[in-house]
C-alpha cells in the first residue's frame, strides 16, 4: 500500500517515515520543501520529491492508500512571520490535499493538528469534547484544517489528532520544542533559563507518536484524538531535566508565551493505544545522543529564526 508523507522530512515527519520502511512493507513517498534539510537515510521503497504542497495539483494521489499530512508552519511564531503564507500552507493547501485525495480514491487520511487549539484554559480536563479556542495563527490554521479534513469523512477515513509538544531524538532535531530545548540549554550551558515556569504543557515522546501513526493505520481509527500523556510545568521539565544533566536553573519572571493547558488523553487510551516512553526517557536520550555526537546545536534546529533569516514560509 503506497503511503505519502507531507512534511516527512520535518521532525516528525523523518522519524516517521523511517518507521513506515523499517516496520511495514509499504512503499513511501515524502513530499517536503526540505527548508531544514533531508535526513532520511536512502530506500528502495522510498521516494523523496522536493516540492511545496501549496503546488501538488497536479501530483497523481489516485495510488496512494493513506496520506500522512505533516507538512506545514509548524509551531505559534514561525506562523506569525508571514500570517498569511501560513494560512495560505496550513489551511488552503491542506483543503486542495484533502479534496483531490477524496476524489481520486486515498483511503485514510491522518493529520496532526495540535494540543494547543485549546489555547489558555482552566479546566483540569481538556477533552475533545471541549470547543477548541485558538489564541494565536497557527492555533487557528490547525482548528481550521481540521474541520476542512473531516468534512471528508465521508469519502475517506479521518484521522485528526491533537498532540502535545512532542520531545525526543530525531535525526532532523527541532530544539524550540520545550522539552528537547531546555535539555541542550543543560548540555551547553549547564544552566537552564525558565521563563516564567508554572505554565502547563503537555507532551508526547516522539516514539510514542509514531506508534500512534502506526495505530492508526493498522486500526484504521477514524474520528479527533488528545494525543498527550504527560502534563508537566515548564519548570517541572528543567527539574527533570537537572535531574538527568548536572545543570542550574534561572527562573525569570516574565514570559511571552503564556500558553498553559492540560490534555487529556481517556479517549485515545480507549482505543487500546499505550504510551511506552515518556519525557524523562526522552532526556536521557537526548544527553545520550548528545554524548556519542548525533546531536548537536545547528542553526537549523531553531525552527524560528532559521525560517525568518532565509525568509521562507
Ligand atoms: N513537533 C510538535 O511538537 C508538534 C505538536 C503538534 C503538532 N505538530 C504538527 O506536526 C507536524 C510536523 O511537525 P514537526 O515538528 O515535524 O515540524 P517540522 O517543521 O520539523 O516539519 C514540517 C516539515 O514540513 C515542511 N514544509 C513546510 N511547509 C511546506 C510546504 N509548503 N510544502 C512542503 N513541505 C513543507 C518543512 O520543510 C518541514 O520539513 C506539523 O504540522 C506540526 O504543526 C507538531
């Protein structure tokens, strides 16, 4: 079964499209502007097309089975350098994708929008159940693509999760994700600056998300899934993470992110799927990998400034 990945050189989308070819039989397909790089390791059953998703019109989808859609401004600043680029990405480009995959026959199709539709909420559980209230573009543009996505879930299975900032080792690293970046703070400096502190997020190891693509492709789930198992302060993680790496931490009072949320995750769980990691696990692979030199801090991990200096988006 053919299988194509947007965005699959991205973080995610790397680790991701390795597990397809290491762990199934499918053939592999990845479409990406590849603005950090490519990392994916050359296959037989994969093929890389550089190319922008805002022009595949023209791209055959009729042979694909299930596509997985990763590609796009993926996270609140970046969004915000070119709003309307960013609309023009993640919400019109998805609405063409997801409209000619339903016409010419693609099975499933699987999309992470993101935990943070919720925006700034009080609740102690943010189910599905709850209306998602977006503070920011990005927030938006996923809210947004996921209703375009679903209004298809008539021709094809739909698959929409929600995840929580995602941590863990990947071949294509992203370090302004809390998790990954506050660990290299610690490995690079030995400190660890927090800003403000008592924000809640929650996360998801990269491993875990990509069983959970895997899930659900082999169970065909259908239907907007919380994918989050771990809701942690910001300043929770750099104590884990000082517990992991001898590192000191700064509290600065001040924060521009105010961001605070926490998912639940009972309806994911009630399909059968477990998380087999979790975030301390995901820092001790990070320092592990720093250690033995695949990782590193380039200019390209830093999604933001990386994007703003080579005007993409
Ligand atoms: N990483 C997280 O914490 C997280 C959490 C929730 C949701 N998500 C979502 O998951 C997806 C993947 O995230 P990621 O962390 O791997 O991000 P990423 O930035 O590493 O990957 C996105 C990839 O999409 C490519 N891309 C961007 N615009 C494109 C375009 N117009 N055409 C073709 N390719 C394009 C980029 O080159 C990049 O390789 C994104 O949609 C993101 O919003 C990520």
């Amino acid at each position: 079964m053919p299988i194509l990945v947007t965005g699959g050189c991205g973080y995610v989308g790397t680790h991701l499209t390795q597990a397809l070819l290491a762990r199934t039989d499918h053939a592999v397909t990845v479409v990406d502007t590849t603005w950090f790089g490519n990392y994916l390791q050359p296959h037989p059953r994969l093929t890389v097309c550089v190319g922008d998703i805002r022009a595949m019109d023209g791209f055959d989808l009729s042979r694909y089975d299930t596509i997985f859609h990763l590609a796009g401004i993926a996270n609140d600043p970046s969004a915000e350098l070119n709003p309307r680029a960013s609309w023009e990405v993640n919400v019109l480009a998805t609405m063409r994708l997801a409209d000619r995959a339903a016409r010419q026959g693609v099975r499933q199709f699987v999309f992470p929008s993101s935990g943070a539709v919720y925006g700034v909420r009080s609740e102690p559980r943010i189910t599905e159940d709850l209306d998602p209230m977006p503070i920011s573009d990005y927030n938006k543009t996923k809210m947004v693509a996921e209703r375009v996505i679903l209004s298809y879930s008539d021709a094809m299975t739909t698959t929409i999760f929600r995840p929580a900032t995602v941590c863990g080792y990947s071949r294509r690293m992203r370090l302004d994700l809390a998790v990954n970046g506050l660990t290299m703070q610690a490995l690079t400096r030995k400190r660890i600056t927090v800003f403000g502190g008592s924000q809640v997020r929650p996360n998801i190891h990269i491993d875990d998300l990509v069983d959970l693509y895997l899930f659900a492709l082999e169970r065909r789930l259908a239907g907007v899934y919380n994918a989050a198992f771990e809701n942690l302060t910001v300043l929770e993680i750099a104590k884990l993470v000082a517990t992991h790496i001898d590192a000191g931490i700064d509290v600065q009072a001040s924060t521009s992110d105010p961001r605070s949320y926490r998912l639940c995750s009972d309806r994911l769980r009630a399909t059968g799927f477990r998380p087999a990691k979790n975030v301390s696990i995901a820092i001790g692979e990070l320092a592990a990998a720093y250690r033995d030199g695949r990782l590193t801090d380039e200019p390209n991990w830093h999604t933001v400034s990386w994007m703003k200096a080579r005007n993409l988006g």
